[in-house]
C-alpha cells in the first residue's frame, strides 16, 4: 500500500513539474507530398476563419485532413498553420495553433 502511494506521489509531482506534459514529435522518414488545393466552402456564418487542411502521418502513409472553418477563440485571434518541418532526425508535424 505505501509503495502504490509513492509511486502515485511520483507521479502527481512529474505531472506538476511539467514532465509529463512535453511534447513527443514523430519523425517520419519520407517527406510529405505537396499540399492538396482545397476548394473552400462557403462559411457557416459570420466570424468564420479558415483552417487549412494538412497531412497527417497515420503510422504507414500519409493521410490528408481537409481544411474547416472555425470560430476563433477570441477577437483579434489568427490562425498560423500547422506544417511538416524537415529535422536531422525526419520530418514532424507542429501543429497550427491560434495566436
């Protein structure tokens, strides 16, 4: 009993430090094809951004994700794009995020 809660205490405290929460990037070897030119949709209503699609890396292949409009989060927000970025190690996705 007292080994489970140390080991739970562990844990807790990588978790507060921020251990646990590091991001892992996948690197794949094979570059990733040219962007798929999508066709935007007429948006769902006012304050709609565009969200581009991307490849997304399924483990064997790449699989492309379609582009979607969204909300943003809050006035004055802009989407930066995710993209594939070339390493040493591969190739990784860095995800889009809102700025």
């Amino acid at each position: 009993m007292l080994r489970k809660g140390l080991i739970t205490c562990a844990i807790a405290t990588m978790l507060t430090a921020g251990v646990g929460l590091a991001k892992v990037h996948v690197y794949v070897g094979l570059a990733p094809p040219a962007p798929v030119v999508e066709t935007r949709p007429v948006p769902p209503g006012p304050g709609y951004m565009w969200t581009p699609g991307y490849y997304n890396w399924d483990g064997a292949h790449y699989v492309w994700v379609n582009g979607q409009w969204m909300l943003p989060p809050g006035h004055h927000h802009h989407y930066v794009a995710g993209a594939w970025v070339h390493h040493h190690r591969g190739w990784y996705y860095r995800e889009g995020y809102w700025k």
